[in-house]
C-alpha cells in the first residue's frame, strides 16, 4: 500500500462512520424492553452529530407510539419520546 493510500485508510478508519460500540445489539434490545417497549418495531444503530447511539422504534403495553435513544458506548438511555 503506498503512503497516500495508507494515509487515506487510517483516516477513514479513524471517522465515526467505523466508531465501534460497546452495547451489542441483544443488550440494546433488553434495555429499550426494560424501557417499556412491548414491541420493537426498529432497532438500528446511528451516528448523529459525532454520537454512536441505537435508535429503537416501537410501542409500549398500551400499543401507544415510542421511540428511545441509548448511547451505544455506555448503554445509558439518551431519550424516551
């Protein structure tokens, strides 16, 4: 690999686009059902403005819309809406 190239790799490699997690997606599915998520719609995991975050989509008990955010570093619960 020539230096440009190498330089290039470790840059897009160093992007949040690569940012690894440290809550999988099993324990970010636990944590939204023990946010009151009956049924998960959509779970996926996002970067919004350098975060790494899942963003799940769903409704509670009483089949009433929700959406939750948990940071995907730490398994902390951003929002519930």
């Amino acid at each position: 690999m020539t230096r440009p190239a190498l330089i290039l790799a470790f840059a897009l490699l160093s992007t949040t686009a690569f940012a690894q997690t440290a809550i999988g997606i099993d324990e970010a599915l636990v944590i939204v059902r023990a946010n009151g998520m009956t049924t998960v719609a959509k779970l996926e995991h996002e970067h919004e403005n350098g975060k790494s975050l899942w963003e799940a989509e769903g409704l509670d008990a009483s089949k009433k819309k929700m959406k939750i955010e948990i940071n995907a570093l730490d398994g902390k619960v951003i929002s519930i809406k």
